[in-house]
C-alpha cells in the first residue's frame, strides 16, 4: 500500500484536474451523503449484472475524499452501459457479443 503523503498528493492532483467522467467533486461535507448515493446510483445504473461497489470516505489534509472500488465478480460477463469487456494488460478490449 502506498504511503499516505504519496497517496494525498496523487488525490490532490486529481483534485487540481477538476471534473470528469470519473471525478466528481462537492465543495461541502453537506453534500456527501448525496454524493454517495449518486456514486451508487451510477454504478448500479451502469453495469450490469448487479455489482456492490465498495465505498469509503477518507479524510486527507482536512479534505474528504471517496474512494470507490469494484472487486471481480462471479456472474460473468459483467457489462457497462451494454458492452462486456475483457482486460488485458493495461488495455480493455471489447468482446463481441458472437464471443460471449
């Protein structure tokens, strides 16, 4: 596991980046309860079969940040937003569905 300062100033980077697809951002813990159940929300919207996100609130430098994991699962293939993937090395490879 990476050393806290390490990991606070790879989240800080991050924060410093602003918004995407994969970064959403509060400027209040009054909106945290909300933004967790967006975070599920998203996730159980998006890939299918049902998964259980993993979710934990981590209080870095006075700041809280949500860090979301997805282990594998058991009910292959899973799919997002309809199409399955396959990882290899660093890459997803999408698999056609004559390969499912």
């Amino acid at each position: 596991m990476k050393n806290l300062s390490v990991m606070s100033e790879n989240l800080l980077e991050l924060v410093k980046k602003g918004e995407s697809e994969e970064i959403e951002l509060k400027k209040s813990t009054a909106q945290l309860d909300r933004a967790l159940k967006s975070i599920s929300q998203k996730i159980r919207q998006r890939i299918k079969h049902e998964t259980s996100p993993g979710i934990k609130v981590l209080e870095i430098e006075e700041k809280s940040i949500i860090e979301v994991t997805i282990s594998e699962g058991r009910n292959k293939p899973y799919s997002l937003d309809g199409i399955c993937y396959k990882r290899v090395g660093t890459e997803n490879i999408i698999i056609s569905p004559e390969k499912l």
